[in-house]
C-alpha cells in the first residue's frame, strides 16, 4: 500500500511513518501544501492522511484538489482541533474519515485498512482467496488453515497482489505501492525477487502467479 502523508509535526509524521514502514507499507512524508501538491502531480496513492493545519495552507486544499481532479483517492483528516464544524466541513469536502490529536496509532492504523477495504470492496477484515486466508490487521496469512510466515515486504507484495486478484498488474505498478520515494534506488528486479520468494510460499496452496511477458503478473487460483 503506498500512503500520502501530509503533516507538518516531525514526531508526529516519523511515528505513523514507522508504523506503517515496518507493516511494509510504503509512505510518502509532506511537511507543506505545495509538497504534497508535487507529490499529488507525480504519484497515485491508495490512502491520503492529511492534517489540517499546515504551514502554507490547510489539508482541504489538498484534499479539494484530488476531488476537483476527479481521484477517489480515501481521504483521513489529521487535526488537534476537536470542533464538530471542523469534523463537518472536512467530511462535506470529500474527506472519509476523521481523527481528532490526540490519537493511538493502532486506532489510526484500523481506520486506514478499513478505508481501503472499503474502497476497494473488501467489508470483511479478512480475505479469503481459493484456500488463502489474508488478515490485513493481524499481518497474518494461512493456506487450509496451516499459518505461513511472510517478510514485511512479501507481505506488501501479496497484500497488493489480492487487492488485485485476477488482474494483471505491471512490474512497475507493483514497484511503486512497495516503495516511497525516499526509499533506496530499487528497480523491477526487486520485484522479480520478492515475486519469486512469495511464489515458493504459495506452493502448497491453490494459488499461483502467473507471469505475462511484457505484462506484468497475475494473481489466479485454480478452479
């Protein structure tokens, strides 16, 4: 999953970061409006956070501009303001969600997954694929019932993968949700690695990823 986050308190940015670096989610840190609006101009992403109260501006200016620009991007709002007018124009403006600082990072953590489940039609906390059983929260994966260990980056990669099962995805579309920008010079091949490993694990099950020349990958299960 590869996340915008816009917030302009350094402790703030680098804790929620962290959490979702080591989960191997991939995020995008903007301290300012204009940042955010540059990153907004390079990069699609599955999950804005965005605070209120910037120092060149206010996060609904980011947000209006996804919606202006016709993205459905889900949109959390960040503030320390706790006034219901507040909660009320950011949600009538197009925002999904809203946390009010101070907040407990696993809090934050379950409204995201559950924005992108429901964005991406997902209502159930866990997916169930052929005889995989996937839980986003608990980062956990078992095949008929028996648990697998995954790395935090196979993790990433398979959770991308059933978000987009039974659809080709190219290399580099992968590539990008697993890595933010600030994140070592890595390429396709990284990709090729982590696909090969993930593949292996899946062996017992009955799931497998196909590779399309030219394509890119595909997620399938046997019938």
């Amino acid at each position: 999953m590869r996340i915008l986050l816009v917030e302009d308190a350094m402790d703030v940015a680098e804790a929620i970061s962290a959490m979702f670096t080591r989960r191997g989610d991939a995020v995008d840190h903007a301290a300012t409006v204009l940042a955010a609006q540059d990153y907004l101009a390079v990069q699609g992403y599955d999950i804005a956070i965005l605070d209120i109260g910037l120092p060149d501006g206010l996060g609904t200016e980011v947000l209006a501009a996804l919606r202006s620009a016709g993205k459905a991007t889900p949109v959390l709002m960040l503030t320390a303001q706790s006034d219901v007018d507040d909660r009320v124009s950011a949600l009538n403006s197009g925002a999904d969600d809203y946390l009010v600082k101070p907040f407990d990072l696993r809090e934050l953590e379950a409204r995201v997954r559950a924005l992108i489940r429901r964005n991406s039609g997902d209502v159930s906390g866990c997916i169930e694929f052929a005889d995989l059983l996937f839980d986003p929260a608990g980062c956990s994966l078992e095949i008929g019932g028996a648990p697998v260990t995954l790395t935090r980056r196979e993790f990433s990669l398979l959770e991308i993968m059933l978000a987009n099962r039974g659809r080709v995805i190219p290399k580099e579309r992968i590539l990008e949700r697993m890595y933010a920008f600030d994140h070592e010079q890595v390429g396709t091949n990284t990709v090729e690695l982590y696909v090969a490993r993930l593949r292996r694990k899946l062996q017992p099950s009955r799931v497998a990823i196909r590779t399309l020349r030219g394509l890119g990958y595909q997620l399938v299960a046997d019938s």
